[in-house]
C-alpha cells in the first residue's frame, strides 16, 4: 500500500518528534554510556527520517546519506565512544554546571523558543518536512546547550553530534538533503572529530587524571 504524501508528512513529523525526545533523555542522564546510547538511538532515528524522505520524495541520494549514518553513527562512533569511556574508567557525571530540573526547564524554553523563529517561515514551504525545520532547530539548540552545560569531554562531545544530527535534520527538513558531495564531507569531518576528540580526551585524562574540561583553565605557558 502506498503512504499517501498527507501521512507521509505524519511520519516524518513523528521521527523527526522522537529525534526531538531523545535530546532531553540526553539531558536527563548522567551515565555517559547512557548518553552514548541514546545518541545512536537518536541517529537511527534519524536513518529512519532520511529514508523516509528518500522513498516519499524520490530523492535516492538520501538513501545513500541514511546508510552512512547508520553506519557512521549508530555503529562506529558509538563504539570509539564507549571505548574511551572504558580507557577513562569514568562512569557517571557527577558535576554539572547546569542541574538536571533546570536544564531540562531550559531545553523546553529552546524548544519553544525554535518553534517561535520557525513559524512564521513554515507557511511559506511546501515542502512535506516543512513541520520539522522547528523540531531540526529546537535540536541544534539543545545540542549547542549540551556543549554549555556538561563538564565531561564526552558529553560536550555527544552534544556536538547531536547538534549535528540537529543540522542534517534541518538540511533534510528544508531541501530534501544537501548535495550528496557535501554529505560526504560532513560525514568525514564528523568522524575525524569524532576520533581527534577521543585522543584528546585521553590526553585530557593523562594530564590531569580528570576529564573535566575546566581543568584546562589551571593551563600556564
């Protein structure tokens, strides 16, 4: 049975929700394994999205931009993640700059705040992923937040990847996909940083047997 382009819409609006949802789960947890995997929860979401896309539009280049991330962030950087983690024996963020209540009350404000700056723009769209542009946004701010709020090296990394799931989503939502030459960059430079950030956070562990990144303010030439 084919999905009427009306339903289609619903669909994409719902994984583009459970995107959405899995940021404030990201939020609420302090294991970084936790945080880890729900990043690669996120992303295949987020391979479902863009699939989703692909089939309903026709757009075949999404297909091959759904199969790199699934296989780039729901299997590999998931995996070096979680072997940093074991390298750096460290469990749980006990220290945050942001409390949990109150980072999850300001998410929600990033939230409305993204659908406020998107509604006027998503009645001039026609375009069936038009609903999620503010769903893209308010993920690009959480993921920014994220990047704010925690002390972990790990989990400012996790926030970044979700910021960046944040954009792929919004590319997704406003042009059916970037050029299929700019999501293979983006794809390489996301797993690059994805490993040059491993290595400097066992760096950072090495230097300072911690893994906060406010130790690197005691830093003296």
């Amino acid at each position: 049975m084919q999905i009427l382009p009306y339903n289609g819409a619903q669909l994409v609006d719902l994984c583009s929700a459970l995107l959405l949802l899995t940021c404030f789960a990201i939020v609420a947890q302090r294991r970084l394994s936790s945080c880890v995997d729900l990043f690669a929860l996120q992303s295949a979401f987020l391979v479902v999205t863009a699939a989703l896309v692909a089939y309903l539009t026709g757009n075949q280049h999404l297909y091959i931009a759904a199969a790199l991330t699934a296989v780039i962030k729901v299997i590999i950087i998931p995996l070096v993640l979680k072997k940093v983690i074991d390298r750096l024996n460290v469990k749980r963020e006990l220290v945050m700059y942001v409390n949990v209540p109150t980072g999850l009350l300001i998410c929600g404000g990033l939230v409305m705040l993204a659908f406020f700056i998107a509604q006027p723009i998503i009645p001039f769209g026609f375009l069936l992923t038009r609903d999620s542009l503010a769903i893209a946004l308010g993920i690009v701010l959480i993921g920014f937040f994220t990047m704010i709020a925690r002390q972990k090296a790990v989990t400012q990394l996790v926030g970044f990847l979700v910021l960046e799931n944040g954009l792929f989503l919004a590319a997704t939502a406003a042009t059916y996909g970037m050029p299929l030459i700019v999501e293979l960059g983006v794809f390489f430079d996301v797993l690059i940083a994805t490993l040059i950030a491993g290595i400097y956070t066992n760096r950072l562990q090495d230097a300072f047997d911690n893994v906060d990144t406010n130790r690197l303010t005691v830093l003296k030439e």
